[in-house]
C-alpha cells in the first residue's frame, strides 16, 4: 500500500505579490444553500412497490420515504484570485529539437479563508423547509483538498466551411516552460503546476491578508484563429449537483467559467490582448452569438410548493424553459399561459413524488411570468427565473456579470 502526504505550503509561498490596482483580479466568493444539498428525487437504484396502508399515510411507509430523498454535504471553496489571461513566446523542445513556441498560460492565486457551509439538526430554515436544517457559515469542514482542473475553451472558424467550430485545451504540465514564465513574473515567487498544487496543503490565511499559494495554468497549441474564450477551473470547491435522468445518475461539479476575447488571427500572437469579459453589443443577433458561443444558461422554470409550516414557497423541481434563441420564446410558457401544464414540468414535479394530474388546470398570476396550480391539498407555484440573461423586445437582455461566474458542468 503507498501512502501519500501531503506538504504545507511555506512561508515563500504565502509571500504576498504586489500588484498595481485592478491586475489581480479576485473572484467573488458564491458559496450559497442550494450547494449544500439535492432536490428531491426517488432513490436511485431502489424500486418499491406502493400501497396503501391502513392506519398511516403513504408517505410514512418505505415506498413514500424512497419517494423523496435528498442528499446534504458540508461544502468548502478556495477563495481564487488571477491576473489575467496571455500569451509569450517560450522555448521549447519540439520534433526538430529546440524552437520557439507560443504558449498561453494564467497566473492564480489560491487562499483559504474559511469560506465553508455547514448545517447542524436544530431548527427549519425557512427559506428551505424540506431540509429541516438550520445554515451555520464559517465552521470547520474537513477533507479539503485541492485538486485543479483547468481547460481552454473557445471557438474558431474554419478555413474551409468559414462555420465557427469549438475548440478545447487541457492544461499541461510543462516545468521547462513554467520555470520560464516565472522568471518573466516574478522569480522570487513560487510558481505551482497543477499536479504539484495537488500535492499542498493550502494553508488558511486572514480574509484581510494578500497572502496565497501561487500556481499557473498552461496551455499549448492553441489555434491562433480562437476567439470567443473561456477557461474552465474545478477543484475550487467540493460542491456538485445531482443529476437523475432516465433512470440514471449523473454528477456536475461546480465550476468557475472565466470569459475572455480577442480577435483571432496569426499575426504577432503574443502581442495580441486577451480582454477579461465579453464583447458587449446592442445587435440582437450578435447578443444572440455571444450566448451560443459562451454557453451561457438560458431562464429555467423553477416548481415550488408552499409549506405551511414554513410560511414560505420551498423549491422541489427545476425544468429548462426552452428558450429558442432564434425568436426569443420559450416553448412552455404559451402553454402555461392557456392554463395547461407541460408534460416536462409535470414529469419533473411526479419524479420528486408528488401524484400530479397531467390535466390539472393553470392559473396564470403573471403572464409569462408566474404560475399556480393546486393538486392533492397541496398548492404550486411556477416561476420563469432567468439565471444570465432574459428576453427582451428586441433580443435578449444581459442580467448579471458575465465576465465570471459558477456553473455545474
């Protein structure tokens, strides 16, 4: 058996790195309930059969119990800060020995400052009924351990069909050119690959401290035609979601999507300017690419019941809204808005089990908007929530910072 430990990063490595204001850029910590645990969901690989007992409901028997499971976890993440996207020319060893090659790579910083989320058996919150946990932030978590992933990922044209097609890069470990690119940064500093960052213990630091461990990401061969980019990083954080799909279980990681742009071309590479953002435009149909090309989601449609216990609307399903990029329309909402409910939403709200009528009537609160419907003694309300953007009269709308943000891929 091999035994593996794990080394404390030092002193040197916690050396703070003056930078001018606005080059380091610090990623907003997104840490928030809906981390912490699944919808609810019959339980995979279990099959029961379902009766109706005398004395109690059905829900207090083992079929009722399997019926809605939900799965809870303390959640931790690393507070992340970087200082751009470039691209330099380095030395490396090729096919015909010795050459000169163009690289891209980005320089992290990496801090642990505590940023945990955990839940202690005492009372409901209310925001989230169903859990009957109450949120404690800033406790301790054990088992943090960081384990970076970083791709490249971006679109370019093809020279023979002039169509966009997407490329992706893996970041590689490459000591000759990482030894390269920190003597351009900053020498005195250590710079870590992601297979000896995965070996370190990241220490914790004040909130208030600049301290951190240092690492770089390193990409090759990138097609000099890419533009429309986005650097994935996971390992950030231990937080996932729960997929149940046609019978099967699937697992997404949070994941932090950085988004960049340039013009492509393969003049002068390493001279080019990697903006951190995206291009901000007012035609429609360029609003319409930029969603495509930086895969941003689209409005979903969210299922809430209304717990009386607490007082509130408790989330149990999430549908996709559908949402054609060619005309703007979600394909769901006319039908909630003529008073039907769409088999997708019906079928999502009957997995998390509750026995819906797939002819049971709608109540439009708001057209296009909010829903309700009441089913069993129990009432439902339906809402269209956008996540990035939201249609607009002409196009779509831009509704929050899209330079960053946490998806689960």
């Amino acid at each position: 058996m091999v035994v593996a430990f794990l080394s404390t990063a030092s002193a040197q490595d916690l050396k703070y790195k003056p930078y001018a204001p606005g080059v380091l850029k610090s990623i907003p910590s997104a840490l928030d309930v809906r981390d912490s645990f699944s919808l609810p969901m019959p339980m995979p690989g279990v099959k029961l059969n379902q009766y109706s007992p005398g004395e109690v409901s059905v829900d207090q028997t083992l079929y009722g119990h399997a019926r809605r499971v939900m799965f809870f976890r303390d959640v931790w993440q690393y507070d992340f800060a970087f200082t751009g996207l470039r691209q330099v020319s380095l030395s490396t060893l090729g096919n015909k020995g010795q050459e000169d090659r163009n690289v891209w790579y980005m320089i992290y910083r990496v801090r642990d400052i505590g940023e945990t989320m955990t839940y202690d058996e005492v009372k409901k919150d209310p925001a989230f009924d169903q859990i009957h946990h109450e949120l404690k932030r800033g406790e301790d978590v054990a088992d943090r351990h960081f384990l970076p992933r970083f791709s490249l990922e971006g679109w370019v044209t093809d020279p023979k069909t002039k169509a966009y097609k997407k490329v992706v890069y893996r970041n590689v470990v490459a000591p000759r050119l990482a030894r390269q690119i920190r003597k351009r940064e900053d020498p005195s500093v250590a710079l870590y690959d992601s297979v000896e960052m995965s070996k370190l213990e990241i220490p914790k630091v004040d909130p208030d401290s600049e301290a951190g461990v240092w690492g770089v990401a390193i990409w090759e061969d990138v097609d000099p035609n890419i533009d429309y980019v986005s650097v994935y990083g996971s390992g950030l954080t231990n937080a996932y979601r729960i997929i149940q799909k046609d019978g099967e279980i699937s697992f997404k990681k949070k994941t932090l999507q950085l988004n960049f742009w340039r013009p492509g071309d393969r003049i002068d590479e390493s001279k080019d300017n990697v903006r951190f953002g995206i291009p901000l435009v007012d035609d429609p149909r360029e609003q319409v690419l930029i969603a495509r090309r930086y895969d941003l989601p689209g409005p979903v449609l969210r299922s809430y019941i209304f717990s009386k216990d607490a007082d509130s609307e408790v989330l149990i399903a999430e549908t996709d809204a559908m949402v054609n990029l060619k005309d703007f329309k979600s394909a769901i909402t006319p039908v909630l808005n003529k008073g039907n409910l769409p088999a997708s939403v019906a079928e999502a709200i009957t997995k998390v089990g509750y026995d819906i009528d797939p002819d049971v009537g709608v109540d439009a609160v708001i057209q296009g908007e909010k829903w309700i419907f009441s089913q069993g003694g129990e009432r439902f309300v339906l809402k269209l929530e956008p996540l990035f953007w939201e249609p607009s009269f002409e196009g779509i709308r831009f509704i929050k910072r899209l330079d960053s943000m946490w998806i689960y891929r």
